[in-house]
C-alpha cells in the first residue's frame, strides 16, 4: 500500500496532464492473481458503460496489458474522506476524483491515450468551475 497511497490529501501532482509520460502508483504486475482480478472488476466499471464496439478494443488492450497496468490512491481511506484514484495502463487511462463540495461531487475521466488529441478534461474542469 505504500507506494498506493501518495497522500492523505488529492494533490494536483496527481492530475493526469502533469504525469503522462511514467505510470504512477503500485504496479499491479507483481501483486498476484488476487490484485489481477481486482483490476478487471474495476476496470469493468468504466468499459462496460461505453458502447460494445468501442469497449471491445479496450478490453482487448487492457487483458493483453495487465501486467503494465499502476493503481495510485490519494486521499483518506475512511468514508467521507476526500480521495482520488487514477489507473493506467495500455494506453489507458482512468481517474476518479471524489474531493470537492464536502466529498459529494464525483468527477471520473476515461481516456485512450493513443487516440487522445491532448488537453486534461479534469485540470480545465477544476480551472473554469473550482476556482
């Protein structure tokens, strides 16, 4: 866990446009079959809401990636406790953001980072409506 949790408060050097380049957080590879199985649960969470067609191509990439695939937490581990996750991995790229308004306004990214045409959705949120 401690290469998991980066710290007790979201911090904007987790934000996904300033960390692109070297996967953060605990790399899943070495945890074992347990922590696999974890992955895909939560991986599911996000692909199974996206079109069939489109989430075909990610599961793809992700069942043939998972072994290159880093969790990073940040925040509290109790409820009510503001907290951040982000996953990545394949060319994949998840955020959840659950640290603004009292811990009751959740933000979550999905992107692909091969088809992506830059720019950080959730930075410019927090710019233009989080000032």
């Amino acid at each position: 866990m401690d290469q998991t949790l980066t710290s007790s408060k979201r911090s904007i050097d987790v934000v996904s446009s300033l960390s692109l380049l070297t996967p953060k957080g605990l790399a899943i590879g070495p945890c074992g079959e347990s922590q696999t199985q974890l992955l895909r649960q939560l991986l599911g969470v996000y692909l199974d809401r996206i079109h069939p067609s489109l989430a075909n191509e990610q599961w793809r990439r992700a069942e043939s990636n998972l072994n290159e695939f880093h969790f990073l937490w940040a925040g509290g581990v109790e409820p009510g406790e503001p907290h951040y996750y982000r996953l990545e991995g394949g060319g994949i790229l998840i955020e959840y953001d659950n640290s603004q308004r009292d811990v009751n306004h959740v933000h979550t990214v999905w992107r692909d980072l091969t088809m992506d045409f830059g720019g950080d959705p959730l930075a410019q949120h927090y710019r233009t409506e989080h000032n």
